[in-house]
C-alpha cells in the first residue's frame, strides 16, 4: 500500500468499538514501521479483528520489510496497549493497565492471553524509577506484558511504566512522548491531524 493511501483520509482518527455494557470507547491504533526509509505512521482499523493474530497480519501489512514495527492503541483516555513486531516476528506486549481486558473487546483481544504482571509496582514505587525522571506510577495500575519491550530504543521499563501511571498523562501523551524520543514523533503527529 502507498505512504499517500495510508495517509489518506479514509483512516478516522477516532475508531468506535462497542464493549460488553453497550458502551462506546473511543480508540486510536497508530502503527509505526520502521524501514530502509526512515518511519512511517498508518492508522489500523482495528474493529473486526477477532483475534490477536489477525492483529499482528495488519501489523505486518503496513510495512512488510520493515525491521521493527509497533502498534500504539490508545482506548477511552484510559488505557494503552504497545505491541511490537522484530521483522514481522517475535511479538512482544505491554499494557497499561490489566482492567483494559475486562473493559474492551479490543483490550481482550490485544491483552487476553499476556498473563505475567509488568513489573511489580512495589519494585517501581520504591525504586522512583531508575531514570530518576518523573513521578513513580500509581500504585492502583495494573500493568502487564513486556514492560522491557521498548529498552533497546532508549525507554526503560521504569521509564515506561512511570509515564503511564503518572497522574495527567493520557495515552496520547505517553505515546508522543514515547515516540518523539524513538524519532518519529513527526509521523505520529502528522497521522493525529489527518
């Protein structure tokens, strides 16, 4: 698919998924790819999707040759779910917060089978974070998955579990801030103001 198509303005920046109570949460789902050229940001419809490999298929569709994509879904100023692909393999999950299972189709779907915790809060709260870089995470978050996931490109798992247990900070805001500091904080952007 062309760098215009996935820009283009069929992608709404906001997705409605129904969840089990009849509710409506509103979900944005960015993935980015990192390529030969640099990165590259599209929006993933991910109503219809029933399970967590067709997913990681829609994933891989945005950039098959890149060497690292992510998906960034972001679900009602609430909760936020990172999944990353290493060549299109090796599938590697963080969420923000477990409730996002029990709350959301989507949730389920993206988190249903992680069952180890991210990191014990106790370990994070004691410790500030070892970046010593803002306020440590809310003692009531339940993160899980792979809070390491993003280490290699330069946001420790303290880093990430702070960000998004700090009082304030919105999905959006952590994924900004998590994606300006990988160097495609422009992309991301550019895909929020379509």
């Amino acid at each position: 698919m062309a760098r215009s198509a996935r820009r283009s303005s069929r992608y709404r920046h906001s997705l409605k998924t129904k969840v089990a109570w009849g509710e409506i949460l509103s979900t944005f789902a960015a993935a980015i790819a990192r390529g030969k050229n640099g990165w590259t940001a599209s929006e993933l419809d991910l109503t219809g999707l029933a399970d967590i490999d067709e997913v990681v298929d829609a994933l891989r569709d945005v950039e098959p040759d890149a060497d690292l994509a992510l998906l960034f879904v972001e679900s009602d100023d609430q909760y936020l779910a990172i999944l990353r692909l290493d060549e299109g393999e090796d599938l590697r999950v963080f969420g923000s917060d477990s409730a996002f299972v029990e709350e959301s189709r989507i949730g389920a779907v993206l988190l249903g089978e992680v069952e180890a915790p991210a990191l014990e809060i106790d370990d994070l709260t004691a410790g500030g974070g070892e970046d010593g870089d803002g306020p440590a995470a809310d003692p009531d978050a339940d993160p899980l998955g792979d809070a390491e996931l993003l280490a290699d490109l330069g946001i420790s798992a303290h880093r990430l579990l702070a960000l998004c247990g700090q009082e304030g900070m919105l999905p959006s805001d952590v994924t900004a801030e998590i994606c300006q500091r990988i160097g495609c904080g422009d992309e991301v952007e550019e895909l929020r103001e379509a």
